[in-house]
C-alpha cells in the first residue's frame, strides 16, 4: 500500500479549463480590490530585507513566486523603528530615504499580477539587541537582553511609527502593510498578560491590554486610507502560560475588525512556546480548527496557517469553511510554482516543503541568508540558474539518494541525456529511511516528486544495477553519488549478534529485542530513538493524537490554549548514548533540535553523555560514566555512529583506466555532517555547470 503522502489521487488531472482546487483559485474581493485566488505567501525572513544592496535579489526571489501564481503576498518583517528591531541594523521603515529601495520588489510582484503586502513587525522583547523595548521590563527566556518598559509617551511614539512606516509603504507601491499582532512579538506583549504587568491606560484589564493593538490599527487606517489591504495578524493560540483566553482573542479579532483591519491572519503560538508549530512532525493542517473558531465572530476574510503544503489540503480548509484563505510561507519557498501547478492540476510535479527548517528557518536563526533544502535555487534566483546547455553531454550519475537525483535532473532539464544507476530497487537512498521514522512522512513528499521529475525530464533510470567501471563506459561525465556506509564501532562484544547497525533496523533487516542501547547520539540515533519507542501509526498523521500529546486545546478556554500534555506510553525502554560529555542532541539544528529532545524525553528515554562503552554481551551493554560502571540490561545495541564515504568506484575507475571526468557529490564526498541540504545543492550545483 503506498503512504498517503507518497501519491497524489488520479482524480485531480482536470479539463484545462477547470481546477481540481475550485474554493483554493476562487477569487476574493475586498471590496476595494480583487485577490486572483485564496493563496496568502506568508511573512518569512529571508536575510536579504536588512540591506538596500539586496532588493534586486529579494525583487527576484518574489517576483518567481508571484509570476508562480500567488495570490497575496506578504513580506518578511520590517520594524517601524530602531528600538523596534529584530536584530541590530535589520530591516526598517521609518526615513524617507529607505522607501526607494522598495519600489523594485513591488514593481517585481505587479508585474506578474499578484498583490504584496509589507508586514509591520516591532520586535518589542524579542529584539536581539540592547535598545529593546516592552511593555514591562521582563526579560524573555529566549534572549539574554532585558527590555526596558516603555513610559506612556513611549508607546504614544510606537503607536505613531506603525502609522507613519504603513503610510512609507504605501509610498513604496505596497497594496498594503501585515501588523504583525502574534508570535509573541510587542503587540502580543501588550495584549497578554504574561508580558503586560501595567496598571496605566494600556495594562490591568483585557480591555487595555489589548488598546496597543487596536489604536494601532485605527491609525494605520487612517494614516493609508480605505483602500490600502490591512491585514492584522492575531494571535490565535499563544502556546505560553498566562496568555490570552479565548474570549480574549475575540475581543480583540472583533476590535481590529472594527478599526479597520482587511484581514485577520491566524498566528500560532510565540516564539518561547514549547510546542511545536510548523516542525514536520507537526500534522498538516493542525492548527486550521482553531482559525474556523473564529469565523462565526467575524465577518472579514480569515487566513488559515501552518503545516498547509499540499493542495489538498489547502482546498480541504477551504471548503469546510475553516478560513477563506490559506498561508503558504516554506512551501512556496520550495517551489515557487506551487500555484500554478496546484491550478492546472498538477500536484506531483510539487516540489513538496517537508517542513524540515533545515535551510529556512534555521538559517535565519544562524544569520544566514534562507534557501530550502529541496530547492537550492530560493532565495539564490540571480545566481543559480539552470540554463539550456551549449553542449550535450552523456552524463553517468551513480547514486539515485537525493545528491543523485538532484544532479540528474538538473542536468536532465538543461538538455543533457543522463542515465541514473542504482543498486536498490528504488530512488531515494537514504530518504527511504528516514521516511519511516515518525514524524518524517513527509520525506515521501520529496521521492514522490523526484520520480515525477525524472519521468518528465527523460532520465534513464537503471535500478538493482551495482555499478562497477564496464557500465560507465562510454560516458563523458561520471557522477559518483554513492552515499556512505555506516561507521563501524570497535568495543569488546562488538560483533555480539545483539549489535546491530541503523541501517538494518529501519530498513526492516533486522529486529530489535526487549529493552534497547543506541549508540550515537546524532541526527540518526534521535530518529532511531523515535522510531523505536513508537508503536502504531505516527501522531504526526493524526492531529486529535498529536494535540493531545503536547497538550494543545483548540476548544477550551483556558489561557493560551494549553492542556496537560498527555504523551502516549514508549514501545520500549531506550537508552540513548554518546561518548562525548554533556547534553545528548546539543547539535541538532537549531529550531527542531528541543522538540527531538522533548519528545524522546517524554518517551522515558534515558540520553546519556560522557559514555565509556566497555563490552556487551547476553547480559547487556557494559558502560562507565564519570569512572563508574554500569550494565545496561539491554538485548539490543543499535549503531548510529555516523558513517564513512562510500567511494570505491572512484579507485576501480581509475585502475580501469577511465578517462571522462568523475565527481563525488553528497556522501560520497564528504560524509561528515552530511544531511540532505547539502547533498541536494552540491547535486544541483554541479550539474547547473555541465
Ligand atoms: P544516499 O542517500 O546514501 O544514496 C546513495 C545511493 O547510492 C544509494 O541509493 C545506494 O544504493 C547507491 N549506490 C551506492 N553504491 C552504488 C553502486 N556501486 N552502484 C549503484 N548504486 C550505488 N538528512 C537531512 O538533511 N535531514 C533529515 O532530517 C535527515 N534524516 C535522516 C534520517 C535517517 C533515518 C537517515 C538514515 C538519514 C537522514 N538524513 C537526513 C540524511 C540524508 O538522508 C542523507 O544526508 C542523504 O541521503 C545523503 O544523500 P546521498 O545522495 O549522498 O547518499
Ligand atoms: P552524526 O551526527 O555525526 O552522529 C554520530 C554519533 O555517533 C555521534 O553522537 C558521535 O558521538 C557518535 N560516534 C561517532 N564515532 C563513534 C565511534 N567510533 N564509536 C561510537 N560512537 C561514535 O551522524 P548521524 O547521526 O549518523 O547523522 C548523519 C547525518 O545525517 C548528520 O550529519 C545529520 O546532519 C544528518 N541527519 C539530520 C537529521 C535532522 O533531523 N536534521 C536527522 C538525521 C540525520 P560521540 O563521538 O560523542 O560518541
Ligand atoms: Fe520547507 Fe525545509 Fe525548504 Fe524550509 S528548508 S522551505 S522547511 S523544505
């Protein structure tokens, strides 16, 4: 049976002039303007808004997405002020010097008929940097900076930058400005009383706690006129202790409607929460029931948000009524074409967002510009470019995991005739393995989508072909994108039948018995973890299962939308290993890293550092920690001790006497830290230069 997410239904190759997706390309009017269908790209920070020098990149980067078919628009977050910035010297609007720059990436976005907003963000507390601002002066556990508490003509002069920068943008071609009213950023820190400890006219009661978020959007009504889009964006579930309650945030949807917001877009949960919200564990369409909670209290357009990649899933929102519009922030940064393919009926030849954060969002977190791991080209458009070839070349590509795939059908596209060899009897490598994890299903968005494009770009497949020198004769450029072999471990009892490695556990080779030791605490011994302690059908494929393990409530009314997180009981009793001292997991990536540590640790997984292994036997593993020893009464040990690049076509080739170039790409390569991210831009990259 194939996954659900490995297959897109036959039922949607329409007639040419239909969609599959009716409610998804129906047009929505504003009243003062008409939106071409019910796709809002949302905010996302790329890296490139903090320097003017950058806005031929950025006009480049939105104009793919909006000739790609999207309706609405919205930029990353540009402070109204200085004190209202997200990191030193970051994006803002507040001189009349800085509007010019804009003029391109409007122009860019018109050009192809769609709409862009810019969205408003004041960091308040959640600024990196020491002039930050709040409504009171307390610190946030995600910064070491601590805010200080604004007088009351301080917020008089917050209040103005917001109508003044709405007014620049509008000066900038924009068709209207996102308050960014959510996430935890100053507006929510005034309207929830976690952050809002004042007892003036703008703290105390609900009222005034949410008075910062109405007046501003009056006066940014005011100050753009009726027929500017003003999309507020509220904070639907806060995720945090002492946010708001329920009644609350209708209060406040109503308020922002009446002092003339367009729209109101879902925001979810703050950037301290400890529940995941977009991670890709996170089921799609979990957080849309709260959005349709709103409706009957409203009566502007609301947006549905988070986990919505697919097309049917957009249009499932959609036609029950959830929302009438729908975020797409990451999966129109893997394929800006989303919408034009998802109209014509074209879902496989999506380049699925796997919400994996790996080149987005963790990027950004590590002040670099954002790209995606299954698109290399985002936000690289000027530079990256996969251009018709002057030659034709007959290219070998040994391999088909994701550095394979990548580079064969780029390669493909631009004219060349490739041939793709590999030993298994499918594409994908790897990523066959780290589907099965759970909370991983998306990954066979990415094999399903790459057997489409091989397909379409004409690549010659050969599977269940062991390469050796004899069939890469002929070529005149061999590729070599073998991956890796895992790493061996050398301890007494090593080759004890209980050792086993992760690649024969998850592809089903081997089984594991009774209680479990992993040895390894990287990347792989997390999702062996995972893998192990869960039984059944993943929660990330079932939202009421999902919400309730990490104690999310859509329905109740408590503050913040928290319950008590009921985590469902481990498979198994694990332990989780590694050699080096401290915290197992402290170099996982840097937004997902906590939630595959929470996760195991709500399973009872016992994760160790500073790990001496001494041997292992019928007993179990044998272990020392700080000079004491200890056994393990394991009847597993599973290896995830990294791995090894697996190469020796390359020496065979060269003992065979060949003579057409050959390149290593991917684990082949380099097998230290090697994730899919750079596999997949070392493929493409090597094959936008054949
Ligand atoms: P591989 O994927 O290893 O592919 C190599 C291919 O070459 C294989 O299909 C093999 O059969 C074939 N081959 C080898 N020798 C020959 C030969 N002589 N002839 C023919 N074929 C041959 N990365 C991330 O970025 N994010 C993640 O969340 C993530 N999760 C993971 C979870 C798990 C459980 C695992 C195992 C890996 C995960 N990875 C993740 C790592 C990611 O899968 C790898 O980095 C990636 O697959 C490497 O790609 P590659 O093309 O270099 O090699
Ligand atoms: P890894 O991250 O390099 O981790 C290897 C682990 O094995 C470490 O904990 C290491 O810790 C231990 N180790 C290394 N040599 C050992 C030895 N000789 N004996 C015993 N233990 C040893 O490798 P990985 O977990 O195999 O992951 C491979 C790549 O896949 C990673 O680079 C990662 O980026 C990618 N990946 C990413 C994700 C993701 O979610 N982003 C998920 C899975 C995989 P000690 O040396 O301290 O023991
Ligand atoms: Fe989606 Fe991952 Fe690409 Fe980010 S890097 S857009 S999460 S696939």
């Amino acid at each position: 049976m194939r996954h659900p997410y490995a297959s897109v239904s036959p039922h949607m190759t329409p007639a040419a002039s239909e969609t599959p997706y009716p409610h998804l390309f129906a047009p929505l009017d504003l009243g003062f303007a008409t939106l071409r269908n019910r796709v809002l790209m949302g905010s996302m920070h790329t890296g490139l808004e903090d320097r003017a020098r950058d806005f031929p990149k950025l006009a480049a980067y939105f104009s793919e997405r909006a000739a790609g078919g999207a309706g609405l628009i919205v930029t990353g977050g540009f402070a109204p002020n200085v004190v209202g910035w997200l990191t030193p010297f970051g994006g803002k609007l507040s001189w009349p010097w800085e509007v010019a720059p804009h003029r391109q990436v409007t122009r860019a976005v018109h050009e192809h008929g769609a709409r862009i907003c810019m969205q408003l963000l004041h960091a308040g507390r959640y600024g990196y940097h020491p002039l930050q601002v709040a409504p009171s002066r307390l610190k946030a556990p995600i910064n070491p900076f601590t805010p200080r508490a604004l007088s009351a003509r301080g917020v008089e002069r917050q209040i103005s930058a917001f109508a003044s920068a709405a007014a620049r943008a509008r000066e900038a071609g924009y068709d209207g400005v996102e308050v960014m009213g959510s996430e935890g950023y100053l507006i929510n820190q005034f309207t929830a009383p976690r952050t809002n400890k004042r007892e003036d006219a703008w703290g105390g009661s609900a009222e005034k706690r949410m008075r910062f978020a109405v007046e501003i959007v009056r006066r940014v009504r005011e100050a753009c006129g009726p027929d500017f889009i003003l999309i507020y964006r509220l904070s639907l579930l806060d995720l945090v202790e002492d946010g708001n309650a329920w009644d609350e945030i209708v209060a406040q949807a109503r308020a922002v409607e009446a002092a003339g917001a367009t729209i109101i877009n879902s925001g979810i949960g703050w950037h301290e929460a400890r529940v995941p919200t977009i991670a890709t564990s996170v089921p799609r369409g979990a957080f849309a029931g709260i959005t349709a909670r709103l409706k009957p209290h409203v009566s502007v357009p609301l947006v549905a948000v988070n986990r919505i990649n697919m097309p049917e899933v957009a249009e499932g929102i959609l036609a029950a009524g959830q929302a009438d519009m729908v975020s797409l922030a990451r999966p129109l940064l893997a394929d800006p074409e989303w919408v034009n393919k998802a109209r014509g009926g074209r879902a496989r030849a999506i380049n699925t967002c796997i919400a994996c954060n790996q080149a987005c969002l963790d990027h950004v977190f590590e002040n670099k510009v954002a790209s995606c791991l299954v698109n290399p080209r985002a936000v690289a458009e000027t530079e990256l470019n996969y251009l018709p070839a002057t030659v034709k070349k007959r290219i070998a590509v040994v391999g088909a995991g994701p550095a394979g795939l990548a580079c064969s059908t780029v390669a493909a596209q631009r004219g060349h005739a490739v041939t793709l060899f590999d030993a298994a009897g499918e594409i994908g490598g790897q990523f066959n393995l780290a589907k099965r994890i759970p909370g991983k299903e998306e990954f066979h968005e990415t094999l399903r989508y790459y057997g489409h494009l091989l397909e379409e770009t004409g690549v010659e497949i050969r599977l269940g072909t062991r390469v050796g020198p004899a069939e890469l004769a002929g070529f005149d450029e061999i590729v070599l994108a073998t991956g890796i072999a895992p790493r061996r471990v050398d301890f007494p009892g090593a080759d004890h039948p209980m050792v086993v490695s992760y690649l024969d556990v998850l592809s089903g080779r081997a089984s594991v018995a009774g209680r479990v030791a992993i040895i390894g605490a990287g990347g792989i011994g997390f999702d062996v973890g995972e893998f192990l302690v869960q039984e059944g059908e993943s929660p990330s494929l079932d939202p009421v299962r999902w919400r309730a393990e990490w104690g999310v409530d859509l329905d109740g009314d408590g503050r913040g939308g928290l319950a008590r997180p009921q985590p469902e009981p481990a498979a198994r009793e694990v332990w989780l290993l590694q050699r080096s001292p401290g915290r197992p997991g402290a170099r996982l990536g840097k937004t997902t890293g906590w939630i595959h540590r929470a996760t195991l640790k709500a399973k009872g997984v016992k994760m160790l550092g500073g790990v001496e292994y001494l041997g292992g036997d019928d007993d179990g593993l044998r272990i020392r920690i700080d000079g004491a020893e200890q056994l393990l009464p394991v009847g597993s040990v599973v290896v995830c001790a990294g791995q090894e690049p697996q190469r020796e076509l390359q020496a065979a080739l060269q003992a065979a006497g060949a003579t057409a170039p050959v390149h290593l790409i991917g684990g082949a390569d380099v097998a230290a830290e090697l994730d899919a991210k750079r596999a997949i831009a070392q493929g493409s990259r090597l094959a936008a230069g054949f």
